[in-house]
C-alpha cells in the first residue's frame, strides 16, 4: 500500500523578507528601544544598494536624520544640538548637520558646508559625502526610496569607530 504524500507548499521563507533592506528597517525599529551591535550594523549596511548623488539633491534635498544607537559619543553630540537631518541643495553645496532651534526653526552649524562624490567603501562605489573643514567622510547606501543608510568615518572619532544612522524624506 502507498502512503500518498501531501502536496507541499512551498515553505521556504521568503527571500524579500531577508534582504539587506528589510534587515536594516528592523534595526531602525529597534534603534529606539535598544543599543545596536555596530559589527551587525556594519554587516547588514555592506550589503545595501548603492545610492546617486541625485537620490539625494532631488527635490528639496530635505532629509530627516535619525541615528542608531551604538553608543556612540557622536550620537550624544548630534542629541545636545537638536540634529534635524542634512540638506542637499547640490553635489557642491550641502549642508551636513541641520539643527533645530527652540522655535522650531532649522538652521546649520559650525559643522560647515560638504560635497557629494562618488566613492568606493568596502568594495562598492556609492555616494559619499566629503565635509570641507572636517576629517570625516560620510558613506551612504540605499535602504528604499525614502530612506538612505549613512556612516560616518572619522580620524577624531578613534577607538569609538563608525557612527551609524538613516536619513528619510
């Protein structure tokens, strides 16, 4: 006698459930609650997509910016200034560090102004952004249309490493 056996569905998870996209919206949902390993942070950010300088000059240039919490000390500074995000009015002309004033208002900082290049940073070209009176080098990827990934690389940083965080429209 012949036992039949069941159909099977296809119960492989699904691949779009675990891109490199998806992986990193999980750490911006957790970022709130809890510190991040930046080694995850770092592997997950590797394998997103690289992003056009034009992505991020194109229409107001206006992203909102949130950073993940590693521990950084970086992240405490930006927290002390009220970071808004950056302002890409062009490749030559942004904005790096926007801040809220107490009326709500936005204004820049002693940060200075930076520009966009294209880069490669761990073996993928994407867009960087160069600051003109710091040593730091900001390398972006994209997460979707609405959210590009950022870490900041920077001699005055030292032991503390990579600072992570997400910009969004």
């Amino acid at each position: 006698m012949t036992i039949p056996f069941p159909i099977l569905l296809d119960y492989r998870p699904s691949i779009r459930r675990f891109t490199p996209s998806r992986k990193f919206l999980a750490f911006t949902t957790a970022a709130a609650s809890k510190k991040l390993d930046p080694c995850q942070l770092a592997a997950v950010f590797d394998q997103l997509l690289p992003v056009a300088p034009e992505t991020l000059t194109r229409g107001s240039g206006e992203w909102r910016g949130i950073a993940l919490n590693t521990g950084h000390k970086f992240m405490e500074q930006l927290e002390g200034l009220h970071w808004r995000g950056a302002v890409f009015h062009s490749t030559e002309d942004v904005e790096p560090v926007v801040v809220e004033k107490g009326d709500g208002e936005k204004a820049g900082t002693d940060f200075g102004g930076a520009c966009l290049r294209r880069m490669e940073y761990k073996t993928l070209i994407s867009t960087a952004m160069i600051f003109d009176d710091l040593p730091a080098i900001t390398y972006f990827r994209a997460v979707n249309d609405r959210m590009i990934a950022g870490v900041m690389e920077s001699k005055d940083f030292g032991k503390e490493g990579a600072f992570y965080f997400y910009l969004v429209r």
